[in-house]
C-alpha cells in the first residue's frame, strides 16, 4: 500500500482522543500538578506509627494505587462480559 492508498481508507484523518480519553488526561494532569507543588513536610499519624513525610506522597501514592484498582476492575468486569 502506498501513501495514496491510506487517504481511500475510512480512518485516514487520524487518530482523535475520545471525551473519556481527554478527560482522564485532564485528571491526571490536575493530581501531578497539584502534587508537585506541595513539597512541605506533613506529620501522618497512622494508628501506632507518626513519620514526617513530604505532601507529594501522600497525594500521589493514593492516586495511583486508586488509579491501578480502577484498571483492575475495569479489566474484571470486561472479562465477565
């Protein structure tokens, strides 16, 4: 196939994000944005244990552990279907 012969094909205008793909990026975007610019140190009281930790943790570990539970259900559910 030929580079002439792509513009013939349907799908030749290219790839286009869908609305649920911009709008994951968007959210992404906001948490990394958001984390980054809070470095100062936070005191987490967690039961027995106290340690002293930047904020960039404790906003950017539980997003990405909810990120990755979010994938592993979706995966789950797509495979019952």
């Amino acid at each position: 196939m030929t580079f002439d012969d792509r513009e013939a094909l349907p799908d030749a205008q290219g790839w286009r994000p869908s609305a649920r793909e911009i709008g994951w990026f968007t959210l992404i975007v906001l948490v990394l944005v958001f984390a980054l610019i809070n470095f100062e140190d936070a005191t987490i009281h967690f039961i027995f244990f106290h340690f002293t930790i930047p904020v960039f943790f404790v906003i950017a570990f539980p997003a990405l552990i909810a990120f990755a539970a979010g994938m592993l259900f979706q995966r789950a559910r797509q495979r019952r279907r």
